[in-house]
C-alpha cells in the first residue's frame, strides 16, 4: 500500500485561496442549480439533493484534508449533521466527514520530531523517554503521537503540523471562499458569522498552550468527578505548538453501538451531563463532540480528551438560552421570542416566525415533556432537514435569522450531543435533567445523584443559575 502520508502543507495565500475558491464557489453554483430542480420537480428532490451531497462531499474532504489548517476546520463544521443521514440522504458527508474528523492525511513524523526540537530545543528522543514515530490520531491543526516521560509517565503529545500557523492565516484571507464553503456546507447557517466564529477559534486553536489551560481548567472542575474523566496536562511538556497530556486507554465510542440499552442510556447521560453541565455550572462548554474524542472506561466512567475548540459564555447569555428553553416548554412564544431577540437570532423586524418556533420545538422536543424521551435518528433528521432540504417547512425562515457567533459554536455542541445520542438511541427525562442544571432539584437517576453529591463536595459555594437569579 502506498505511503499516504502527505508533504508540506501549502501556505501561500495564492495557492490555498486558488483551491478553496475554485471548489466551494463550484459547490454553491451546485447548490442553487439543485435548490431550482428541486422546487421544479418535488418528486425527484430526494435524487437531486443526493447527488449534490455525494460529489461535494467527497471533493471537499479531499481537498479540505490535503489543506489542513482553517479550511479544514470549517470543513469540520459539517459534523453538525454527524450520524444524521436518512437513509441514503447525506450518506457520503456521514461517512466522509467522520473520517475528516477524526483522521486527516498524516504527516512524516520527521515533521513532527523537528516541530518539538523547535519547541524545546533539543531533539524528541532528549525531552522524551521513548516517542513512537507512527501517529495514532491526526486531524486539521495537529497529530497526536505516543510518548513516555523520563519520569516514565505514559503521554500523548499533540504536535502542530508545520507550516498551519501559515496556512490558517492564508484560509482567514480568503473570507470570500470560506464563506462559500459554508454556504456550500450549511445553506441555512450565516456565512459571515460561521466564518467570523471559526476564525476566531482556530487562532484560539493555533496555541496549544491556550489548549492546555483549557484542559487543566476542565481538569480542575471535574476532579474526583465520578464517572467524567478529564486527562491531567504536563504543563512542562507543552509548549506553542505541542502539548502532552496523560496517556488514556479505553475503547472507541463506536465500540458501545454492541453495548445493551442500558448501558447506552447511560452512556448518552453522561455526554449530555458534561456538556450541558459544563454549560449550565460552569458557564464554559467543549464544543466538539464527536467520536474521536472520547473512550470508555472501565466502570461506566468516559474520558474527554479534546480541548482546542472551548467556548465560555457569560451569565446574560446563559440567561437568555434558559429563557429560551422555559419558553419552549411552555409553549409560550412571546417568552421564546424576547430570548432570541437578546441573543441576536431575531429583532422586531423579523416577520412571523411561526415555522422557526415549530422548528424549535421540535429540535428540543427531548426536553418538552417531563417523562422519558428516547433521542433516535429520526428525531436528529428532522433537526437535520430544515438547514439542508428545501421542501422543510423551516428552510425558507431559518434563511430570515442571524447567527450569532456564540450560537454557532453552541449548535455545533448541541446537534453533536444530539447526534451522538441518537446514535445510542439513549433514553431518559432529559427534561428533568435540565432541571437538575438550572435549578438544583434532586436527580432522578442513580449517577445523577452520584454527580450531585460531587458536586456538593467539590463545588459547595455552587448556586443554580435560575437559583441564582
């Protein structure tokens, strides 16, 4: 089999900007000739969106994985619609864009080994004990490679490729192609915002130092957590653009698709607890949930590994998305409407909204009714369709709405969440689990009151934020 790890990557603003441009303003140009075919013959829409997501799927990954860097990144935004796919529809992004994710072309590991003398100083083979050569993750800023500690800890050491500091500020020249490229990805996702909001957490991306603070700050929340597990980051061992943290073993979140249901509801449990945890206790949320990121642990516990893309919120903001939740589920729209409009999706001028709302109640039905709902793939389609199929009651509005920066970030959390439990078809009162969030009341699940009682321990000044108010 040949070699398919890849060279330099290209930096130069000509270059990357002929590439990016040529592409996604053919995809967009795509994208408009089947919308039109769509609407002029309804009965063959499913054939023509299919078509569409199939070549620019795969022209896309092959060109986003070469370039790495921010292109790559907003690439990866189309993990958005992750596990999604009804039936055919969008089973290329589905399989395509997984491997995007989670595994894009490696570099040589003389690469990576030059990045860290530059870093430190001294060769790989004086500031580690032992470092394996083969890399055993890669994705859009860095690979990860396995490492031992002259203290003889067992590490993975995140090395930035060389030469994406580079790329990624070429990638955030090109606003015009990058745009398209969300365009192209996301119809219905303002283009201007979604390339606002990635330019910004891709520089935040490019300083793995940034990362590691993250890291240690998530460290520090969930410590002694009973079943979320944060790996500790060896701050001596990190630098610009390496960072090392402890060595997890576990198996693939794929790995619990054989599990019994049970086992994953309780899975889905624990990813909506630390994500909306994070989120609802904290005020600070991981952004990328998919499966790359996580193993399984013995005794029900999950490792969280990934921290580059981190979005803190603060207390208005968590407000207004509480309120907009209260409103949801009391069906009281005036209510609904007044939150969105503080957080920027509408204002006065925005016309009736009445699809928007349906939309929305339907994306949060999980948390409408105090009883158990089961997250299946089904549900996430429905969520999935209004930003991709034309003939969605919700695809016209939602074309009426700002995104605001801190919502695209937070809808990429929220659908992956959604996605993911999906996938594990995972059911439980997810309502009564947001209560638990925003208001303290007692848990009505068995690790739910194993968390509260950390949280009471390690957190005791904690207060509620609807508590709080």
């Amino acid at each position: 089999m040949a070699d398919k790890s890849k060279g330099p990557i290209p930096t130069g603003w000509a270059e990357r900007g002929a590439r990016l441009a040529g592409q996604t303003g053919k995809s967009a140009f795509r994208f408009l000739g089947t919308r039109a075919r769509s609407f002029a013959a309804p009965a063959r829409a499913g054939e023509f969106l299919d078509g569409f997501h199939q070549q620019t799927a795969q022209q896309l990954v092959d060109m986003l994985g070469e370039m790495k860097g921010a292109a790559m990144k907003l690439g990866q935004l189309a993990s958005f619609y992750e596990f999604a796919a009804p039936g055919d529809y969008l089973s290329t992004y589905k399989d395509a864009l997984t491997m995007l994710q989670n595994s894009a072309p490696p570099m040589d590991p003389e690469a990576s080994k030059q990045v860290i003398k530059e870093e430190f100083g001294r060769p790989a083979e004086e500031v580690f004990a032992t470092f394996d050569d083969e890399a055993i993750a890669s994705a859009s800023i860095g690979q990860v490679h396995r490492a031992t500690l002259p203290t003889g800890e067992e590490v993975a050491v995140k090395v930035q490729y060389p030469g994406v500091d580079q790329a990624v500020r070429a990638d955030i020249k090109n606003v015009g192609a990058m745009t398209k490229l969300a365009v192209a990805i996301a119809p219905n996702l303002d283009p201007k915002e979604v390339a606002n909001e990635v330019k910004e957490r891709v520089l935040e991306e490019l300083d793995y130092r940034r990362e590691a603070e993250n890291q240690s700050t998530f460290a520090e929340l969930f410590e002694g957590h009973p079943f979320i597990v944060v790996p500790r980051v060896y701050k001596d061992y990190s630098k610009t653009r390496v960072i090392t943290q402890e060595f997890i073993k576990g198996k693939p979140f794929m790995s619990a698709l054989e599990w019994p249901q049970d086992k994953k509801d309780e899975l889905g449990e624990i990813l909506f607890r630390f994500f909306y945890g994070g989120l609802n206790r904290f005020r600070i949320f991981s952004a990328d949930p998919h499966p790359g990121n996580y193993l399984l642990l013995p005794r029900g516990k999950v490792a969280f590994l990934d921290y580059g893309l981190v979005r803190a919120v603060d207390p208005g903001t968590l407000k207004l998305l509480i309120e907009l939740m209260e409103g949801l589920i009391n069906r009281d729209k005036e209510r609904g409407r007044a939150a969105m409009e503080g957080l920027g999706i509408l204002n006065r001028k925005t016309p009736e909204i009445d699809a928007i709302w349906e939309h929305l109640l339907h994306m949060n039905a999980a948390m409408l009714e105090d009883r158990p709902f089961t997250i299946d793939q089904e549900h996430v389609q429905g969520i999935a369709s209004a930003g991709f199929d034309p003939r969605s009651p919700a695809f016209q509005q939602l074309r009426k709405v700002g995104i605001p920066g801190v919502m695209v970030t937070f809808n990429r959390m929220s659908f992956g969440v959604a996605s993911l439990t999906s996938r594990l078809a995972a059911t439980a009162n997810w309502q009564a689990i947001g209560r638990e969030l925003w208001s303290g009341e007692p848990s009505q699940t068995a690790i739910g009151k194993k968390e509260q009682a950390w949280l009471a321990q390690a957190h005791p000044d904690f207060v509620p934020p609807l508590a709080a108010s």
